[in-house]
C-alpha cells in the first residue's frame, strides 16, 4: 500500500470511530442496541474505495477497538467479541468489502447502481449481525433469544434508518467517488 492509501484507510478508520460517538440508544431486548453514524461511513468507505482498501480500513476500525482503545459505540478490549452486538461490527467489514468489490464489477455507477450496491451492503451488514447476536446469546451468554425477536429488535427497528443512510452516502459518493478514486488510484 502506498503511504496515500494507507492515509486513506486510517482516516475512513477514524471517521468510522467517530461516528460510534454519534449514538441513539434502543432500548431492545435482551440487550439494547445503539444506531449510531459508524454505518454511514462504512458505506462511503465500500462506495468510493476499492475492496482491498475498504477492507483495510474497517479492518483497522477493528482491530483498534478489539486492542482496548473505546472506539466502539460502548466501549472496547477484547471482551467485546462476547457481546452479541459485535456481528453488526464485524457485517461492517464484509459489507464494505462486498460493496467495493461490487462497484468494481459493475464499473461505471450512477445514483441507481449506487444505491443498488449499498442496498446489498445493508443486507449483508445485518445477515452477519443477526447471525452472530443469535449464536453469541444461544451458545455463549445462554440468553434465549427467538429470530423474531431478533428480527423486530435486530432489523427492522434500525433497517429504515439505515436505509436512509444508504441513500445520503450514496448522494455522497456520487459526488466524491470520481475525485477520492482519481487522487488515490490515479
């Protein structure tokens, strides 16, 4: 990676931390859920950047939460991957990867394409979230937890929010796509 690149993904890994600060808690059960503005920048992450560094950059997020500093919407450290809520970080990185590598396959992207590529990224986001919540409740904190509660409290609480993030980053990357992609790829 060149040193622009790397700049790139640590700044996408910050703009992600700050956005687990901008926080609304839930109050779900069995444990509350927080909607936060980290997705918004995950998803300009997988929109205006390739896969390789789309991936870099929330595996970043990632592994600097997971070392202890709190960038995570309630905190950090290692334990955090026995929190059922930790899926929803993790299906921010295969969404990111997935909607990069979408963008590169499908090659010129308007508005519809766009909005099409994080449509897929929210899907993907919230499939590895929800399967981790269930398996983390189920099998390691034995909190029974039913895919209908998990599907009202895990979904569809937060999934018309999300959406509508989709559709402002996508005016977003619309505009800064051509630009990011230009200074970084050349």
């Amino acid at each position: 990676m060149s040193i622009r690149e790397l700049t790139v993904g640590g700044l996408f890994a910050a703009l992600i931390a700050v956005g687990a600060f901008i926080k609304i808690t839930l109050p779900t059960e069995p444990i509350p859920m927080h909607f936060t503005l980290q997705w918004f920048f995950v998803l300009l992450a997988g929109l205006m950047l390739d896969r390789r560094l789309a991936g870099f950059s929330v595996g970043a997020y990632l592994l600097i939460g997971l070392a202890g500093v709190p960038v995570f919407a309630s905190g950090g450290g290692p334990a955090y991957l026995l929190r059922p809520g930790f899926g929803y970080l993790l299906g921010f990185a295969a969404a990111a990867y997935i909607m990069a590598w979408l963008c590169e396959w499908l090659g010129t992207l308007r508005f519809s394409k766009l909005l099409f590529v994080s449509a897929a990224g929210l899907l993907v986001y919230y499939a590895v979230g929800m399967v981790y919540y269930y398996a983390v409740c189920r099998f390691l904190i034995f909190q029974e937890v039913t895919w209908k509660i998990l599907l009202v409290n895990g979904f569809l609480v937060t999934a018309g929010a999300d959406f509508a993030l989709c559709a402002a980053a996508v005016c977003t990357a619309a505009r800064l796509r051509g630009t990011v992609r230009a200074s970084l790829y050349g």
